[in-house]
C-alpha cells in the first residue's frame, strides 16, 4: 500500500487516510471483533510482488547512500538490520489508556469514526 502528495508529509497524511478508509471498509464487513481482527491481519500481512520489489529497491538505494533521506523525515528511527514490521489489534473502550505519544511532526487527521461505523 502506498499513496501520493505534494510534499512528503501530504503524501504521509494521504497514506493514513487511504489506510484509516481500509480498516472502516473491513469493520463495516465484519460480523464481529474476531472477524475484524482476521481480516486486518490478514491485510496486513498480504503481499504485493511489485509493490515490495520496489520497496525493496527504495531501502536498498537509501541503505547504499544512492538516495539521501529527505528532511522532513529525519526524525524517523533507523533501522540497521532486518525489520519484522508486525500489527497487533486490539479491542478499546472509551475507559483504554495505551500510553500513546503523537509525534508533532506528522500530519494530523481526522479519525473520528463516522456514524455508520460506531452504530450499535
């Protein structure tokens, strides 16, 4: 999954809302918590040949030194060795404290969930 912008942060936040979209589409599909869950792992762990060949290619450039890492995402944690990208989801109530810190530097968006998505 991948999108697009004007800026590196715009795309950022394109890619966040095309991501947010996907999980409302998979919960207005699910007939319950365990089935969302399943069908967001199962998301997530799909793959693309072309898309993680480029991937691929793009970590690759960066690692070499062929592509610099832009500015705006300097303050991004670099990761030496292999990296097992993993999600986890989980069930919140209104009570739920994850201890969760925004980082200033990305976009924000809007993630109230609309009324179709919260109705009983």
């Amino acid at each position: 999954m991948a999108d697009r912008g004007d800026s590196i942060l715009n795309a950022q936040g394109n890619f966040r809302l095309a991501f947010r979209n996907i999980l409302l589409d998979i919960a207005s599909g699910s007939k319950n918590f365990k089935q969302f869950e399943k069908l967001v792992e199962a998301f997530f762990n799909a793959t693309d040949g072309k898309d993680e060949e480029e991937w691929n290619k793009a970590r690759d450039s960066i690692k070499s030194g062929k592509t610099m890492i832009p500015t705006e995402l300097c303050f991004l944690k670099k990761e030496s060795g292999a990296f097992d990208s993993k999600i986890k989801v989980i069930l919140l109530d209104k009570n739920t404290k994850l201890g969760i810190k925004r980082n200033a530097n990305l976009p924000k968006i809007d993630v109230t969930l609309p009324s179709y998505a919260t109705a009983a």
